[in-house]
C-alpha cells in the first residue's frame, strides 16, 4: 500500500495565503476584501505587495459580498476572506442574489470550517457551510486538505470563470500533498489503491482517512483512499469505478452529515449503483468548545471512527 | 434632449407600466410611477452610456437598480433607450421571458448588471462597481435608485458608512423618497427621523429635490448632484415624488405599490396619459 508522511504540519489558512500572494504578482485582475480578519486570513502578504487592490471592509459581511459582486464588473476578479459561518450562513441571501443569480466572479474564501476552529465553540464552528452552498446553482464547492492543496486550489480557482465557495481550516495539519500538484477543479484524487472498501474524504478528514488506511492494512483490509477536494461538481465517475471493485464506501468530512459530501455521495451511488455506505460526519448537531483534537474524537471524526465505519460497512457487504 | 420630448417619453413610460402590469395582473406600478420622471431624466439626459451594452461597462455610467420591485419602469426605458425592442415589454413576468418579476442579469437582459429584489443589497455592489472604476482609472460615474422604506434593510448602513470611510466621491445614491411601502406609511411601519440628517451624520453631501415628478427639477438637481462629485465624499440625492403619479387613482394612497389595476382602472388611467411615442 502506498504511504504518506509529512515533516511538517501547517495550516491550510496559511496555503490561502500564499496562494493569494502568488495571484497577486502573477493576475492584475485579483482582488481581495476582508472583514476585519486579515491576520487570521493570512492576506497579510497580498495587502502589502498590492494595498491598492486590498479592501479592508470592516466588521459587515453583507457589504463585502455586495463590493465583491460589483467588483466584478469592470473584469475585477474578488477574493473575500472571512471565517466559514461569516462567509455563508451570515450573508447567505448577498451571496444567493448579488453573486449566484447574478453570475458574478467571486471566490468566497472561508477559513476557520468545522469544529476545528476549536475554543471559541459553537457559535464559530459552522457544520452547515457546505449544505448552504452546494443548493446554490452554478456554485462551485471546494474543501481543501492541506496547505499544499489549499494553495494550488486558490490559484486554480482565479482562472475559473465564475462563483466558487473554497473552505479551509484554523489548525496545523500535516502537509503530505505535494507541491508541485495540478489542481483540477471536479477531479478526485485517488491517494491509495484498495480493494475491500472505498473511502471518501474532503478537508481535514483526508489525512485522517490515510491514518485509517494504514491501521486497515495492518488488519488485512485493504482500503482505497479518495480525496475528494471538489464537493460540487462531484467526481461521480471516479467514485462509481472505485465502489465497483470495492463494493462498500465511507464518507468523511468536518460537517453535518445533513447536507454534507455525504449525501451528495449518496446520491450518485442511489442513482447509479446502491451500494452500501457510512457516514464519518456530525449527527445533526452543533459543536461545542475543546481543542480540535479533543473536538474531533468526541464528536467522531478521527481516523478511529473512520476505522470503526470502514469495518461497519464491509460487514453490511 | 428637450423637456418637451422627455416629458412626452415619460407619459409613453407611463403607458407601458400600466399595461405591463395589467396584463399580467400583477406588478409594481405604485413606485414605477413615482420614478418614471426620474429615470427618463437620468438615462435620456444625465447619463453618459452606450446602447451596445457590456456588463463591465468601462468609461460609461452605470445604474443600479435597489428596489428591483419597480421592473416596470426600469425595463420600459431601458427599452426606449434602446437596450432591447420595446416589443419585449410584452413578455414582462411571463414564462420564458428575459423581464423577470424582478431585474436579473441571469436571462441575459441588456441594461442589468444585476439582479435585484431582495432589498438593501444594490448600494454595496455599486460600491464594488465604483472601486472597481476608481482601479481602472475610469473617470465615469455610478448612479443607483432605492426606496425609503429599503433603508429599513441594515446592509444599507453598512454600505453608506463604507462610502464615505473610504471617499467613494465617483457614486450617486438616489432615494426615492415617497414616504409609502407595503405596510402604510413609511413613518407608520418603521418611522426613520431625518433621513437627510442621518446621510450627512455618516458624512455624505446631500442634494434635495423637492419636486422629484418634475422634470426640469431633477434635470438641476441632478447636475448639482454631479458637480458634487469628486471631491472625497460620496453624494445622495433625496428625490421627493409621488407614489403613482400621472394616475389621479393611484396617488395619495399606498395601495398601488403592488397592485395592478383592471380593464376598467386601465381604460381610466391610460386616458390620462394620452400616447406620445407609439405602445408597443
């Protein structure tokens, strides 16, 4: 089986960064807002090689997505920054009208997702960001794994021609995707090879589903691994062809399972192949405060839940 | 273009509402009215623009439209400005039809740049618009339209407090100051004191006018308004009109604001605005 290691972790906020600092010396059309978050953002470096195309909104999320949209004509290309619940359920009828209905160029960037976020509890930890913006037509829907990914995915999305939700996280994480990768919006990234069960996962989870892999193996079960960075549109094809030798599947993500990758999955399977499935997401709940470590065992979503659903759903086969 | 001919445009502007929204019995006339003046004024006679439309709109004025409930009147001069034929006003709210309910840009509409509806969202975009000008070193101007009862909406406030924070001096954000909305009086559902005293507390230049049905009225007003930009503060113009005006049954009253009238109210109302420039 094919392993991952890192030496170092970091956060994919900080792969947001680079990524935007990148956009800013290779794309004159970039821009980027913030409300009031630049520091946690991590678009310090962007503001001063460009502060003529940097605006500091302040602490109103509505207006940020309506100066996004504007910003759009006249062939600007905006990136908002703000965390996940601020960047969606707070402003979700801005981005519904002003940017989804109106066609505009927007990529609303979102750190801080799920229950990662950690100490500052509930209020902060959206578990619903992907639902509320996976229903909007014509959004794209991306949640990145590492500071790798998250770095090729926002120079990705500025040469994508329209609205796009990319979501990322507050903590240090492993950095095991390569440098030098090609980010293709909509394509699965098929990581290990597996032929009892097919694991699916998105954000945070990836790493996760690689450390379940692993312990899998040990146990004779052989597990393929698909990091799935684009929620919507969905890779079906590479999902379909993977259950097909599998038979069984796992999905796992820093959401709610309501509305989540989950479900979209579900979908694809129910439509083309019904095949068994679990769930390594929350239960319809809200989250609470702890470190994220802490977070994510108790509300299940390290890679011992992923383990405990992969032998679940092989024994449902 | 005379007072004359805008004056006998804004009786035609006037027909086209009325048999829109009577058509399909349904509709904004109420606001469309009291604005048609103004918009007639402000595509015909202020705005610098080209009929080829391009949504990024560069060395051109540009309007947004806030309170997109008033489509009638916002597509019937689009199309006498010629955005598109007037015959497609005869599509307005039918299935298929490029003239939504509300303004979009998604059925691909020349002269919208965005859809509106859901209120209190046009000011910020036309913020984003007027940045991006300013970073393309366009010289042009950004002109929006909203209701007094959309600053009801918070967004607003956090937009004209925006506008001044960082000298947005290339816009004009007009309020359609009838005193009416759904409910009654604007002053009955949700009483807002001084909306000239709250504009200049956040710092903005403020332009009255007084008779906003009159043409000659905004043509001044508007070039006050004008002249008021570029000097690092952004501009409102207070338009005082009349809900339904040009239709004695529909003024005084907010009963018009979604209301359309029937083949009788029709026959009455299109009598007192006699065709100028031909229906469509």
């Amino acid at each position: 089986m094919k392993t991952y290691t890192y030496t170092e972790k970091k956060d994919t906020r900080s792969g947001f960064g680079a990524g935007l600092a990148e956009l800013g010396r290779t794309n004159p059309n970039v821009v980027a807002l913030c409300a009031d978050l630049i520091g946690s953002l991590k678009m310090n470096q962007f503001i001063d090689e460009n502060p003529e195309r940097f605006f500091q909104i302040g602490i109103a999320e509505a207006n940020m997505m309506g100066i996004a949209a504007g910003l759009t004509i006249g062939g600007k290309i905006p990136f908002t920054g703000t965390f996940a619940n601020f960047s969606t359920g707070r402003v979700y009828d801005q981005i519904r009208q002003s940017i989804a209905y109106s066609d505009k160029n927007v990529k609303i960037c979102a750190s801080h997702a799920g229950l990662t976020l950690g100490e500052d509890g509930a209020t902060h930890q959206i578990l619903e960001d992907i639902g509320l913006m996976k229903m909007l037509p014509g959004m794209v829907v991306i949640n990145t794994c590492d500071y790798n990914q998250t770095k090729a995915a926002t120079i990705a999305i500025a040469d994508y021609n329209g609205p796009v939700y990319l979501r990322f996280g507050r903590p240090a994480v492993p950095v095991f995707m390569p440098e030098d990768q090609e980010f293709k919006i909509g394509k699965a990234i098929k990581l290990t090879q597996g032929s009892d069960v097919t694991i699916v996962a998105t954000g945070h989870l990836v790493w996760e589903a690689l450390e379940a892999a692993k312990l899998l193996h040990t146990k004779g079960v052989s597990a393929e691994v698909l990091n799935i960075h684009t929620i919507k549109p969905l890779d079906d094809q590479a999902i379909l062809e993977s259950v097909s030798k599998t038979g069984c599947i796992v999905t796992a993500e820093e959401h709610n399972f309501l509305g989540g990758l989950g479900e979209s999955v579900a979908r694809v399977l129910a439509l083309n192949k019904p095949t068994p499935q679990e769930f390594v997401a929350t239960n319809d709940t809200f989250g609470e405060s702890g470190t994220p470590t802490q977070l994510m065992e108790k509300y299940g979503l390290n890679s011992d839940a992923i383990t405990k659903k992969v032998i679940k759903v092989i024994s449902r086969k | 273009m005379s007072n004359k001919k805008l004056q006998d445009l804004t009786t035609q502007v006037r027909r086209d509402i009325l048999r829109m929204v009577h058509k399909v019995n349904s509709g904004h006339p109420g606001g469309s009215l009291g604005c048609t003046e103004f918009l007639v004024v402000l595509y015909l006679n202020i705005m610098n623009r080209t009929n080829d439309f391009n949504m990024d709109g560069v060395n051109e004025d540009l309007f947004f439209l806030s309170n997109g409930h008033i489509s009638p009147v916002f597509y019937s001069v689009l199309a006498r400005s010629g955005y598109f034929p007037v015959e497609e006003l005869n599509t307005f709210r039918l299935l298929d039809s490029r003239l939504q309910g509300h303004p979009t840009t998604h059925e691909g509409l020349p002269g919208v740049r965005i859809a509106s509806g859901s209120l209190g969202q046009g000011l910020s975009v036309a913020l984003g618009a007027a940045e991006s000008k300013k970073l393309n070193n366009d010289n042009s101007l950004i002109y929006t339209l909203h209701g007094d009862g959309e600053l009801q909406e918070g967004q607003n406030w956090e937009a004209i407090m925006y506008a001044s924070a960082k000298n947005i001096d290339n816009l004009i954000a007009t309020i359609d100051l009838n005193g009416k909305q759904i409910d009654g009086a604007t002053d009955d559902v949700l009483a807002m004191g001084s909306i000239k005293e709250k504009f200049e507390a956040f710092d903005w230049t403020v332009i009255e006018i007084e008779n906003g049905n009159d043409i000659s009225s905004i043509i001044d007003g508007m070039a006050l308004a004008k002249d008021a930009t570029g000097k690092g503060k952004p501009v409102c113009v207070l338009l005082k009109t009349m809900m339904g005006n040009g239709v004695d049954f529909m003024m005084h009253t907010h009963a018009w604001h979604g209301k359309a009238p029937n083949d009788d109210q029709l026959e009455i109302a299109l009598n007192q605005n006699p065709e100028t420039l031909g229906d469509y």
